[in-house]
C-alpha cells in the first residue's frame, strides 16, 4: 500500500466491481404497461415500434420554388423560360404530370408532381410575364426534393425495447402515427431514513437534532431515476424498529433504500437486519464519499442501506442506486454520461479509494471545459453539493491532482440539475 493510502483499503470492493454485481443481477419488473403518447414522456419501451407507414410518405419539396423536369435546363449555365402549369401547396398536391417545357409552383412540403425530377429555388427564378418564369439551369436530378421514407421506411424499427422516450421520440412516434405505446411499468421504491436525531419538517427541533434531509433528496434521485417513491418516513435507531421497517418496506416494494445506521456504531443496525432478513451481497467498497454501503437483498426486494452524511447518501445513490433503478425499470443503458475537463484548482485525495468530488463546470477562453472543485468536499456539505453540477471523477491509485490536469466529470444532467 502506497504511503498516505487509506487505511483498510486492501478489502474493500472496487466500485466497478461492486456496479457490476449490481446490475448484472437485476431483472426488469413486469408486466408492461400500455400509456399514451404525452404519457410516455420518460418511460421505457417495453417492446419495439415498427414503422407501418413511411415519412414522408411521397416526394416532396424542401423549399419554396418551381417542380421541374431536370432535363430542360440548360447544363451550362444559361437560362431557359418554362410555363407555370400549375401549383402544388403543402397537403393541396398539383393534380396534372408536368410537361416538358412546364414547370409547377411548388411550396415546402408539398407534392413534387408526376413529371418532375428536381426544384428549382424562386431565388434562381425571374418572372417572364403571366404564367412564365425564366430559370437558370443547371439542376441536378433530385435537387430540393425528399424522397418517400427518406426518414422512415414503412417496416423501420423505430424504437428499441429498453430505450427511455425522450421528446424528439414523441414527435417521432407521432409522425408514424402511433398514439399508444407499451412501456415498463415504473419500479416502486421504499424509502427511510433511520436516526433519533432526524425530525420531519415543522417538527421543532431539541438540543441534538436536526430535520431528516436525506428522504428528500433520495426522493428527487429515485423519481429522476424512473421510479416511485413509498416514502416510509424516519425510523429510530432501535433494532426492533429497524427491523419491523425494513420487513415491511420489501414486502410493498421492488426495491428499498434507507439512509443511516449502517456502519459500525453502537447505533447502527441496517447491515445486521438485512443479514438477519434476508442476505448483504456487500457493504464496504472502495469509494468516497459512502464506504459502509450494504447492497443485498430482502425478499424479492433488492435493498440499498446507504450512508446518513447527506452528500454520502446522495453520491452513493447516483452510483448504484439510480442506474439500478433504471436498469429494474427496463432500461438497458444506464451508464452515466463522463466527460473530461480541466481542473481551475487543485484538488486533495489520498490513494486507495476512487473520490467522487463535487465541482462546477464552466467554458475557458479556448472553448475547453473547465472544472471548478467546491471548496468544501465534506460529506455533510449539501449546500455546496447543491451549487455544484458535476462530480469529478478520480481514480482509486490517484494522488493530489495539480491545477491544470484533466479529470474526469460526470455532468449531473437531467438526474440532477
Ligand atoms: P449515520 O450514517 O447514521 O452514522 O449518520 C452519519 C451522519 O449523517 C450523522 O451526522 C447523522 O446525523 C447524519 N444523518 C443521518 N441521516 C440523516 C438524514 N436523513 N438527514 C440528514 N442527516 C442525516
Ligand atoms: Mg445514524
């Protein structure tokens, strides 16, 4: 062990393993459920969408201008008159096929006539007296004109099964003509936070105690994450309460996180419950903040007992809660977005544990991205984790890191922001 290590590191699980384990176990919940399309906003498909139709379902135009037969402007540049012979508007088509010499005024979106093989844009038109214009060629076969199923082809695959419903998914679906769609019924989460210090809101607080914060947060991640809260409350450190509490929040849910009580104090509980109710696949791991973090499971419910400091409980789950809540939901790509920025400070780690630190991104001069770490890395400082937009991201073998080295940032993105 390097010197200046952390202490007790050499049994400790390493994150990626402990992620693995994690997720390689975890199987949606059933069964799938049928929701509207504005409903499907951020739900997962439970099947694929096959296109029945194509779009566009004909040749159409992508500017405002003339439908012409290619072939009667002049290649070298010159100009040629051509009749109007008609006119083709977004959903009122031209009836007629376009003749040589005759052209159609034709608008985006609408029908390329029979006949025509190309647009020219009215910017490259002069008009040459009643129902004539005068355009110069050349146009290439094809020009301004979309062709049938040039975005989607009836009998696409549109959508795959396990893929979150964003927006432009929406649109999509709905140019197909799809109002319904099959999606995986959301996880159902049980949450508590255990500790005789925490009091709710409003509750007034005695000599030693503090409002719980933890159910809150947890809240905000678990719904971002898919699923739906069963909020159980504050539970006091006692084992018979723990116990009744960690019973009933696996039988009514898919899975349960608790925060506190599940390190090695007088007061601690969780791990000895879980162990005595169902099994602890594993509790220290190679990662700070949140070493004591016990993953296992109750029942049929997976169970997460993350740590009581506010910033352990909320950085833990981001890493193992909320992709395995996303993965329960259905989802099949639950990795979090990583990028690299530059580091405006130095930042302070021993080796032996993999540091999610929390920072600000911003833009430097020469367009790189550049992160700022809070000044204040505790893990009871939720008001600098609530400032900040990212973690940074430093490997478990890493020292202190110099201003000016790139890092590793997970932006917080939709889960947090
Ligand atoms: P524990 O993990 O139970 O030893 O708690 C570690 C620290 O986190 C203690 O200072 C607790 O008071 C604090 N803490 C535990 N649970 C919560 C919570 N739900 N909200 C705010 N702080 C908490
Ligand atoms: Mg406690």
């Amino acid at each position: 062990m390097p010197a200046g290590s952390d202490a007790g590191a050499a049994d400790l699980l390493e994150v990626h393993e402990a992620r693995r384990r994690v997720l390689d176990a975890i199987r949606p919940v059933g069964p799938a459920v049928c929701v509207g399309l504005r409903e499907a906003l951020g739900r997962v498909l439970a099947v694929p969408v096959v296109a029945g139709v194509s779009v566009p379902p004909h040749r159409c135009s992508s500017m405002d201008g003339y439908a012409v037969r290619s072939a009667d402007l002049p290649a070298d540049g010159l100009e040629v008159e051509l009749i109007v012979a008609g006119r083709s508007a977004a959903g009122a088509p031209h009836a007629g096929v376009v003749a040589p010499g005759a052209c159609v005024r034709i608008l985006t979106g609408a029908v390329v006539p029979e006949g025509a093989d190309a647009v020219v844009i009215q910017e490259e038109v002069r008009p040459a007296g009643p129902d004539r214009i005068r355009a110069r060629g050349p146009a290439a076969p094809g020009a301004y004109v979309r062709l049938p199923g040039s975005d989607v082809a009836a009998g696409d695959t549109v959508a795959e099964p396990g893929h979150r419903l964003g927006p432009a998914h929406l649109g999509l679906l709905a140019s197909i003509g799809i109002g319904e769609v099959k999606v995986h019924r959301r996880p159902r989460v049980a949450c508590f936070s255990t500790g005789d210090e925490l009091r709710g809101i409003g509750e007034p607080l005695a000599p030693g105690q503090i409002h719980d914060s933890n159910r809150y947060t947890l809240h905000g991640l678990v719904t971002r994450a898919g699923a739906e809260v069963l909020d159980l409350g504050v539970v006091p450190d006692r084992v018979d309460a723990v116990r009744a509490a960690v019973a009933h929040a696996a039988a009514h849910a898919d899975a349960v996180v608790t925060t506190g009580g599940v390190s090695v104090g007088d007061t601690d509980h969780v791990k000895a419950v879980v162990e005595d109710l169902g099994r602890v696949d594993f509790w220290r791991i190679a990662m700070k903040p949140g070493k004591p973090l016990a993953v296992g499971r109750v029942g049929e419910a997976m169970f997460f007992g993350l740590p009581g400091n506010p910033v352990s409980a909320a950085v833990t789950a981001s890493v193992f809660v909320v992709p395995a809540l996303r993965r329960l939901g259905g989802e099949r790509s639950v990795d979090p977005v990583v990028t690299r920025a530059r580091l405006t400070a130095p930042v302070r780690k021993q080796p032996g544990r993999l540091e999610y630190q929390r920072g600000v991104l911003s833009a430097a001069a020469d367009g790189a991205l550049t992160v700022t770490p809070m000044t204040g890395q505790d893990s009871h400082l939720l008001a600098a984790l609530a400032r900040a937009d990212c973690l940074i991201v430093l490997p478990l073998d890493c020292g202190d890191v110099a201003a000016g080295a790139w890092v590793a940032v997970q932006p917080f993105c939709g889960l947090w922001g």
